[in-house]
C-alpha cells in the first residue's frame, strides 16, 4: 500500500513536468540549439594556409571577439541601424495612433456595422509581409500604378516614392498598413474589458464620450499599450520583408538597408556566415536590452501611478 501510494505521489508531483515537456523539447530544439550555435560560429573564423586548395587548406578557428568588433566597426551595419532608427520612428507611434482611434471608435455605442469594420481593419495582418509589400510596390510604380495615372489625367506631380525621403514614408506606409489591425484588436479587447459601471459612473458625473475616453478608457487599456509598442519596436527593428522586396523595384533601396539584410548579403551573399553570426548576436542583444529598459521603465512607472 505504501509503494502504490508513493508512486501516485511520485506521478501527481511529475504530471506539471510531463506536460511541460513537449514543449521543453521544442524551446532547445528550435530556440535554444540555434542561439548557441549562431554565438558559438560568432566566436570563430575560418584561417586559409596557402592558397586554400586541397584537404586542410582551410580551417575553423578560434577568434575571440574579432567577429563582433569588426560588426560595430561595420559602416554598412551603423547606417542599417541609423536608417532603421528613421523608420522607426514613423512607424510606430502612426501605427499605434491608428490603433489606438479605431479601437476607441469600435468601442464606441453610435459605431455601425462594427464586426464588418472590425475585419475591414485586421484583414491586412492576414495578408503575408512579402504579397503586402509586391502589391504596394506595383502601386508605387509609375508605369503601372493607378494612382499615377489619376494624377497625370489631373495635371498634378507625381512623387517617386521609391526614391529619397519618400522611400521611408513607402516603406513605413506597409508596415502601418499590415500592423495596426493587429494592434487594434489588441487594444479592443481590453477596452470590451472594461466593466459598463465605470462608464455609467461616468456619465452620471456629467463626463462626455471624450472625457470617457480621454480620462478613463486610454487610462485603463495603459498595460495593452506598453504591450503593442513593444511588440513594435521588436518588429521595427527585425524589419527585412519591405525593403527587400522593394529593392528589384528601386536603386535607393541597397542590399544592407537594415541591420537583417547586412546579415543576409554577408552570410549568403558574402559567404562569411562568422561574421553574419556576431552581427546577428549584436541585433538580438539591442533587441533584447532596448525591449528590456522598455518594460522595466513602464512598469517602474505604472507603479509610481499606483502608489498616487
């Protein structure tokens, strides 16, 4: 009786373990085993003899830090995070305004036809980032894009938007266009959380929908913000598909635009997957630090409120 107790005890204090398992295995697999193979290939180099014929000629070894003080030394890296930096900050606060108005304007008791709009707003996330950008892409198009002929038949300017300042505006344009659904039903859920009797209170107090929602809905969906704009800057940051897609479209748009595609141009395009490596451990540790000192200052300051 004990030993058949004990194995029951032993199989109730191992069930969290076992469940967790399966999902242990594929966190190393596809997760951890590729991080540290990408920093183990960051610390190494490959050493020619010779000419670099025949079996030895060329060898793995050891470099230290050399790969990752020549990625910050990089010109072609700084620019990528410069320009990438540009795009940023247009990108996100548009996104996340737009959002944020649409939310507000579903949540709202006169909307009309709310799940259509609702849809109407998410289905570009739907769409893949790459189909999203070629579509944009042959918009931006003189020769092909219908907004060009308008304006021609119109007599006004035809910007090329695939050229100079304006290429950030186009590239920002498909990132706002794919994210803010997302972003927006984010944001709508947590609004649809919110109990009716804080805003009857409210009413009762004499407040008007823009004080509602000024002083007591953007207030209390604060958390679902912090959580859109770091999903945000994560993705800013690792943004590959629109440039990438444009380039064939446009010479202003070159093979290291962003910190990704320096990578992708010296890993396959360069061959030096070493170096690729250490520039791709330095991205995802500013990605991890600046998403890091993000969530630590919000919640220092939500905190701070809480206390008031």
């Amino acid at each position: 009786m004990k030993s058949t107790a004990r194995r029951q005890s032993y199989g109730v204090k191992g069930a969290p373990y076992a469940f967790l398992l399966p999902a242990t295995i594929l966190f190393a697999l596809f997760f951890a085993l590729p991080i540290g193979y990408a920093i183990w290939l960051s610390l190494h180099k490959v050493k020619v003899s010779g000419l670099g014929l025949g079996s030895g000629a060329r060898r793995e070894v050891w470099a230290g830090l050399e790969n990752y003080t020549d990625a910050l030394t990089d010109s072609e890296l700084v620019n990528g995070a410069l320009r990438v930096l540009g795009y940023g900050c247009i990108v996100v606060p548009v996104m996340l305004g737009l959002a944020l108005l649409f939310a507000l304007m579903l949540d709202s008791e006169n909307v009309r036809l709310a799940p259509f709009t609702r849809l109407a707003i998410f289905l570009p996330y739907a769409i893949p980032g790459v189909v999203a950008a070629l579509l944009w892409g042959f918009l931006y198009l003189p020769d092909v894009s219908p907004f060009y002929f308008v304006l021609d038949k119109l007599g006004l300017p035809q910007p090329d938007l695939l050229d100079g300042g304006p290429l950030y505006l186009a590239l920002s344009n498909i990132a706002v266009w794919g994210g803010t659904g997302f972003n927006m039903i984010v944001i709508y859920t947590s609004l649809q959380a919110i109990p009716a009797e804080v805003y009857e209170a409210a009413k009762l107090d004499g407040a008007t929908p823009v004080q509602i929602a000024l002083r007591i809905k953007i207030p209390m969906v604060a958390p679902s913000l912090v959580l859109t704009f770091f999903f945000s800057i994560i993705a800013t940051l690792q943004v590959f598909n629109e440039p990438t897609t444009l380039k064939p479209l446009t010479n202003s748009v070159s093979t290291t635009w962003s910190p990704l595609m320096n990578v992708h141009r010296d890993a396959f395009g360069e061959g030096d997957v070493y170096g690729a490596a250490a520039q791709a451990v330095i991205i995802a540790f500013a990605t991890l630090l600046l998403s890091f000192g993000f969530l630590r200052a919000a919640n220092r300051r939500q905190k701070q409120e809480a206390a008031r």
